[in-house]
C-alpha cells in the first residue's frame, strides 16, 4: 500500500513540476535550452520510475511479498508533535526554556520502565547549558522570548 | 607535488591543526563504537559548526572524522560482539574470539596496527592516484562533466538494494537541488519561500535526514529492540590494554597487510562500496589462501588483520573519486562533497585546480590521522567502550541539542530548524518503507552541476544530444552508466539463475 501512496506523492510532484515548467520563460534567442529544460527531463523520468514502482508492486501484490506495518506509535506522533510544538513557541518561550523542554520530553519519551532524574532533567540541563555557551562563543543571537 | 606536500607538512607544524586532527579521529571514533551511531551522522552534527573555524581546520577534523568513524567500531566488535560500524562486522569473526581467551589486548594491538597500515597505505596510493586523475579530468569541459556526474548518481543508484527506489529518491533529491534561481535568472519552485530563493539549504537536510531522523527513530523504537549503545546481557565493557604484536607476529602478517590495504583502497575507489564490502573481501581472500583456514572464526590473527586493514584502507580509496571527479565513495564523502560547497570551494576537477592547498592537507590528513589510532588503542579504548553503553534517554538528547542548534546557527532562523524537522520526519518514513537516503543527499549536491552542464552541452552542439556520444571521455562514462544500470538487473537474473540450479 505504502509504494501506492509514495508513487501517488512522485506523480504528484511530476504534474506539479509539467505545470510550473509550462509556466517559465521561452529559452534565449540562439540558446537550445531554457529553465523548463532539465525539469521536464526530470518530471519524465519520475514518471517513468514511478511506473516501474507500480508494475512491480503490482507483481509483488500478487505473490504476497509487500510488507506492511504502521510507521508511528504513540511515543513517535508525540516526539513529532512536541518538536513542531517547539518550532512554533521557541521564538516567543525563548531558546533556552524550550529547548530544554524538548530535550527533556525526548528523555521522557526515551524511557520505557522507570524515570531517572537524571536522564530527564540533569542532562538536558548540561546539554542547554554547552549548547548555549557555544552559540555565545560563535556570536550567534538566540531567541531570548519572554523568558529567557 | 612534493611542494604541495611540504606545504602542507607546514600547516601540520600548527598545533591547533594537529589538535583538530586528533579531536575529530576521536569523536568519529567515539560514534562509530556506538552501535546505530555512524560517523556519517557525527558529520552531520558538526558540519554546521566548522562555518566558524578556517576551511582548512574543518577539512582536517572532517578527515580524522572519517578516519575514526572506520576505526572505532572495531572497539565494541572485540570486546562485545557488537560491531559498531558496517566494516567491523568481520572484526567481529576473530575479534572477539581472542577476546574471549583473554586475548583482548592483543586483539586491539593487531586490529590498530592493521588499521594504521591500511590507513597509511592507500594514504600514499590515493595521493599518487588522484593527482594523475586530476591531470585528466581538468581537461573535461561540459559533455564530460554531465556524463560523469549522470555517471555518479547511477553508480551510487546501482548499489542501492532497490534500484527503482534509489532512483526515485536520486530524482527527488535533484529536484530538491533544482529549487530556486537557475542559470537563466529564473526563479523555480520556491513555493513562495523566501528561504527557499537560494535552492534547498543543504546543512539543515544533512542534518534532518542523518540526525534528526535517528532522534525520532530512537523515540518511535522504544522499547521495540535492543537500544542504541545498550549492551547485551551478561556483556561487560571491560578489556584488556592494548599490545603490539610481536615481531615474529608481525613477519607472519606482513602479506596479510600488504593485501588488505590493495583490496581496501581498490574497493573504497568503487562507488557505493564500504568498508564492509572491503572487509568481508578481504577476510574471504586470506581465508582461501591461508595455510590454516580453520583457524578463521576461532580467533585468528590473519582473519583480524585482513578486516581490519581493509576497512581502513577505504578512506583513501573513496576519496581518489570524491576529490578528483566529485563522485562519493559513500555516504560520509556523499556528505563531505556537501561540506566543500558549504565551505565555498567547488566539487569535481576544479577542486583540484583551485584550491591545491586544501586538498594536500586532505591527503596528509588521510596519512597522519592513522598515527592517532596508536594512543586511542592504549589509552581510550576503555573508556569508548563504556561510552558505547551509554542509554539511549542521555544518547539521543545530545543528538537532539546538537542537531537543533546546528541547524539555527547557520542562519539564526527557525525556519531552517523546520526544514531539518521537514526532512527528518521524511526520512524517517524513508527509513521504514526502505527508501534510502544517500541518492536525496547526492541528487541535491549535483544537480546544479548536472543542470549546468546540460545546458552548456546543449547550446555547445545546437541541441543535439549527440554529443555526449561523440567525445571519447564522454563516450566512455555514458558506457559505464549503461553497464552499472543494467548491473543489478544481470545481478538480480544470476541469483535467479543460481536458485531455480539449487531447486
């Protein structure tokens, strides 16, 4: 099912490439090549390697040699959704609080019996700290949001 | 080329450039002993850092980067049976064996010893090799420079276990390179993104699709099979302290060494071709040959020798390609093709004819970075190897920190965080429906090039495509790019061949 849907994606991608393609400037005078030039070739040859994908899975089907399987658990939609979480809030939380937020889910995330301190807080704290002190070494401004 | 080298001696005669050599020998080393981390991905991490420091330092840390990465897995192969990179997996046949009759020492003594040989030796073959392949390929103009970068994306497509997915994520990863301003001034699939007018940015992909990637694996795996870096039960994390072997030893093996560093440099030249490949070569080659091949797989020194030396003959192989021509011999010089754009510096010939300086310390680099191993066998292999069981909830949140923050300190901009987060989750997804990633990475460095080149070829013949077929340089790469697309068809009708024989 899964090459169903990624040669669904790459045609997708094709027929949007065709269209912008279509869309560019003529080539130069005397030029044999434009800006829709190596797009179309690329567009083609997508189309021609997703067919190939199709006929295949086609056979494959058949023989019952696809695998399936879901890609995400909860704990992985959740580190995910955390991370776009913090994407969208590390400007206005600032660099240090959210980024020790993260960490410390990802910690949380990683651990599957019990919670160690340590793991959860300690080291995303020391990690903050390094990460911060080499941003200040490097002179790179860092988002310091309302709070820190 | 001997004052190119001198040269380059005088920047080594630098402490500082000494001390990155060392530093990025041991932090390669370091990730390699940890099993599911490569060097590839320490690449990644720190790749966003080097803007900071001059070209030629990051070149150096890059090179002892790789050298390490082939070193350390070699560590956890003997004492835990876990070989931490591809090309230890064959430490692991003798290695631990001797380990376990108490011979560990021993074991790393000839492992690091086959590795300073291997490493020094096709060292000395990739800069004899490279500057004879440089004098022919500054002569391609641009039919030959499309041919053989075309020629690059189906070698590295070829070796791919699925070509047909390897030459979609190759195409994807070119259309990603093809975003933004092109030769004409026109600007193409931005969708609207400022970020996006340059093209793709490389650093955030690299670090999305080798990093981040590992950061949401390791969440999702929870649980599900043995972490990153545990060790398995009953497995202890001490060994024994280094020792040489002895002369008498040493005689015995000097073949052994003389054909591993061949066999390693002529397959770390083949594009797609790892250490592991060299390695298992290597082992099968001394088996055949040697006068006790029962000893092989009950701790034999040949067998340790002939990995060992293999694996780390690579660098020196892989890089005769990556630096002269602009193919990558795998996915680390995939992502260091990346790091010469990053740093400013051209891909390919021109490499070679601009900027001679750099890549002279690339090559002493390569040589010198062998040197290191001797002190991290003595003195660090202990303390690797109790880093290699380290967990996996302290492992991936330094993964985590590095790799968000690198990927905000090249413009100071979420959106590249995004990107990185974008391409993460994408690899991610990759990963699991066997997509690989190194084509994306490829077709994003080399698209300009290939684009470029096209066109120039185009306008050169009047828009015949005749062209790439009537100039014998030309001629010969679309040859091999014929010959290396039909490979895994011929290889896949052999196996076929050979089961319908067995049944």
């Amino acid at each position: 099912m899964h090459d169903y849907i990624v040669a669904a994606i790459l045609l997708g991608l094709a027929g949007f490439i065709l269209t912008e393609a279509s869309r560019f400037p003529p080539p130069p005078p005397h030029a044999m090549a434009s800006s829709a030039t190596f797009p179309r070739v690329i567009a083609a040859l997508l189309v021609f390697f997703v067919i190939l994908l199709i006929i295949r899975t086609v056979r494959r089907r058949s023989s019952n040699l696809e695998t399936s399987g879901i890609p995400l658990n909860v704990r992985g939609v959740i580190g995910i959704a955390s991370t776009v979480v913090y994407l969208l809030v590390v400007r206005e939380l600032g660099f240090v609080v959210s980024t020790t937020a993260i960490l410390a889910i990802y910690a949380i995330l990683l651990q599957k019996e019990r919670l160690r301190f340590l793991d959860s807080v300690v080291v995303p704290l020391i990690m903050v700290t390094i990460v911060y002190l080499m941003l200040v070494l490097l002179r790179v401004s860092i988002p310091t949001g309302i709070l820190f | 080329m001997i004052e190119g080298v001198a040269g380059a001696l005088l920047t080594f005669a630098n402490p500082q450039i000494l001390l990155m050599l060392v530093a990025g020998v041991l932090v390669g080393a370091v990730f390699s002993a940890i099993p599911g981390l490569t060097s590839t991905l320490a690449l990644a991490l720190i790749l966003p850092f080097t803007f900071a420091i001059e070209a030629t330092a990051a070149f150096v840390f890059m090179i002892g980067l790789f050298g390490g990465g082939l070193y350390g897995g070699m560590l956890t192969a003997i004492a835990l049976n876990i070989p931490g990179a591809p090309g230890s997996v064959a430490t692991t046949f003798d290695g631990y064996p001797l380990y376990l009759k108490g011979q560990g020492g021993k074991a790393i003594g000839i492992a690091t010893l086959s590795s300073v040989i291997g490493g020094m030796g096709s060292a000395i073959i990739l800069t004899l090799a490279a500057v004879q392949l440089a004098r022919i390929a500054l002569r391609f103009g641009p039919p030959e420079t499309f041919a053989l970068t075309v020629f690059g994306m189906i070698a590295v497509v070829s070796i791919c276990q699925d070509t047909v997915k390897g030459a979609l994520c190759g195409l994807f990863g070119v259309f990603l390179g093809i975003m933004g301003v092109d030769l004409f001034g026109t600007f193409r699939f931005n969708f609207g993104m400022r970020e996006l007018i340059s093209g793709t940015p490389l650093l955030p992909t690299v670090v999305g699709m080798f990093a981040m990637v590992k950061v949401f694996q390791s969440i999702n795996d929870t649980g599900k099979e043995l972490k990153t870096g545990s060790l398995p039960k009953g497995a202890s994390p001490s060994i024994a302290r280094m020792q040489f072997p002895t002369p008498g030893e040493m005689k015995r093996l000097l073949g052994t060494f003389i054909r591993g560093t061949l066999i390693g440099t002529f397959i770390g030249f083949l594009p797609g071709a790892g250490g592991n490949i060299a390695a298992f070569t290597a082992y099968n080659v001394e088996k055949r040959i040697s006068k006790t091949p029962d000893e092989f797989g009950r701790g034999s020194l040949e067998g340790l020798a002939s990995a060992e030396t293999a694996n780390n003959a690579v660098p020196g192989g892989s890089l005769i390609p990556t630096i002269t021509l602009g193919i990558p011999g795998d996915q680390f010089t995939a992502v260091l093709l990346g790091a010469f754009l990053i740093h400013g510096l051209p891909i390919g010939p021109l490499l070679f004819r601009d900027h001679q300086d750099v890549i002279y310390i690339i090559f002493l680099s390569t040589f010198l970075m062998n040197l290191v191993f001797i002190p991290i066998g003595f003195f660090a292999s202990r303390p690797i190897v109790r880093v290699a069981a380290t967990r996996n909830s302290i492992l991936i949140p330094i993964i985590a920190a590095f790799s968000l923050t690198g990927m905000y300190a090249i413009a100071t901009t979420v959106t590249n965080m995004g990107i990185g987060v974008f391409f993460g989750v994408v690899a991610l997804f990759m990963h699991r429906y066997d997509y690989p990633v190194a084509p994306v990475i490829l077709g994003l460095i080399l698209s300009t090039l290939i684009e470029d080149s096209l066109v120039q070829s185009l306008i050169m013949s009047g828009g015949s495509v005749m062209i790439f077929v009537t100039r014998p340089i030309s001629l010969l790469f679309v040859a091999l790019s014929v010959l290396f697309a039909i490979l895994p068809m011929l290889r896949r009708q052999g196996k076929q061949a050979t089961n319908e024989m067995k049944q």
